[in-house]
C-alpha cells in the first residue's frame, strides 16, 4: 500500500474512532497494542502489567476520542499514557498500581480518575492511611452494591468479574470463553458508562427528594414552590427542571417569572 493510501486509511479510521464508531478503536487497537505492550514490557519486565497498562492506553484512547485530530496525534497520545503509568508502577506499591488500574469502586471520581495515576511515595503507606484507604473503599463499593441491580444480567457479570479478577481482561475472558480480551475491555467501558449514569441520577434523585429550606409566602402552586426550590437550592439550569418535572421549558421560565413577580409583590406590599 503506498503512502498516499495509508494516509487516506489512517484518516477513515480516525473519523471512525472520532465519531465512537468501534471499527475506529479495533483498527488502533490492532496497529499500535503490540508496539505498546512492547515498549512497556521492556521498561517494566512485568507482562501482567504491560498488558493492562496497554490496554488501559488504548481504552483512555476510546474515551477521550474526540480530543485526537489525527494518527500522529493519536500515537503521541498513547506514548503520553503509557509513560504515565510506567512512572506509576515504579513510583508505588506493585499492588497499589495494579488496584489503580481502572478501579471501577472509584465510579462516582470517574473524571476524576481518568486525568492520571496516583503517585504517592512508599513512605506514605503508613498503617492509619491504610484504614482509611480501606473505609473510602468499603464505602465506594457498598454504593457500587447498591446500583447493580440497575443493570442487566450481563452487565452485572461483568462488573463481579472485573471485581474478582482486578480487571484483568485476559483472565476474564479466559473464564467466560469465546470472546476476546479486548471485546472484554469495550464491554467494561460500556457497563462503567452505564453505570456512571445510573449514580448521576441517583444523585439527582437525593437532592430532589431534599426537603426545602425556602419558606415561600404567598399564593403559590406546587409547581411554582417546586421550580424555586430546584433553581435556587439545587442550581439547576431551567433545562434540567424541565426535564426532571416533565413540563415544556417554556412553561418551567412562565411559572418561575409568575411566581418571582409574586414574591416581588408581597415584598412592596409588606
């Protein structure tokens, strides 16, 4: 293939991957995993960790999709990654480095976490960080626990694989057979998606539920007293009212001017 056509290649490939397009990620996955599991394989001569740091890379690539312009681009990005977290696995525990690694009872950090590694030094293993470490995560996947029965059947056996087997993709798909490592990290990164939603509206669901500290005077509507409560307590934006009390955002900004003129009344006349 001349060069002109694998250029024309590399660029039909990128749009794949830019538009979440799974040909996109399978055509890089493919180019680039044996150079990375390579070069990372050599500054770590560990190949548990060279494959999981690899594959992470190539999953960061996934995610932030939309960030690469083109294939030079998009290598530079790997190496960034896989440089990261070669600095990683000598700057911590071999243990703590692997726990690291897409560590799914961070879900409700996800953006968080997906910025870089931890680099905390050995001498920061004391015993009282220790507990405390344990109690974050305990908490992190008692809520874990709580949002799987939100899923689907597969989704939730993926999830307790990923927990048994501390993400490591080839040994789960050696336990479920018939599909590859790789399928397995697209369908991880599905099911965190999900995952991630079901949290975020669980959350919105709480703060709905929180009783309001505005005491509204005057004659106001439930919906009116509903649409103060959401806008000024909770910060929603007038779209994310409509939305969560089903109404026409035209309507929601009527009832909330109504009322605000209602309030503005009982002010002048008091």
């Amino acid at each position: 293939m001349n060069k002109t056509l694998q250029i024309q290649q590399a660029e039909k490939y990128i749009s794949f991957l830019q538009n979440g397009d799974e040909r996109g990620l399978n055509f890089f996955y493919n180019r680039f995993y044996g150079y990375l599991f390579a070069s990372t394989f050599r500054a770590t001569k560990d190949d548990c960790a060279a494959e999981s740091i690899a594959q992470e890379a190539l999953l960061r690539l996934w995610l932030y999709r939309k960030q690469v312009k083109d294939i030079d681009d998009t290598l530079t990005f790997l190496k960034a990654q896989v440089k990261s977290a070669i600095h990683a696995f000598y700057n911590t525990t071999r243990d703590r480095f692997h726990r690291n690694l897409l560590r799914l009872d961070g879900i409700e950090n996800y953006q968080e976490f997906l910025m870089g590694y931890e680099m905390e030094e050995e001498e920061e293993m004391d015993l009282i960080y220790m507990e405390k470490l344990e109690e974050e995560k305990q908490e992190r996947l008692d809520k874990l626990n709580k949002l799987l029965p939100s899923l689907n059947n597969q989704q939730q056996l993926f999830i307790k694989l990923c927990l048994k087997y501390s993400f490591n993709y080839e040994r789960i798909a050696y336990y479920l057979g018939g599909i590859s490592d790789y399928e397995v990290s697209l369908q991880v990164e599905k099911t965190i998606d999900t995952l991630r939603s079901v949290f975020n509206s669980s959350q919105q669901m709480e703060l709905l539920n929180k009783p309001s500290k505005i005491v509204l005077q005057g004659e106001f509507n439930d919906q009116q007293a509903e649409i103060f409560h959401m806008r000024y307590e909770l910060q929603f934006s007038f779209e994310q009212i409509s939305e969560a009390l089903k109404l026409n955002p035209s309507l929601v900004k009527q009832l909330f001017v109504q009322a605000h003129a209602k309030i503005k009344t009982a002010k002048k006349t008091a």
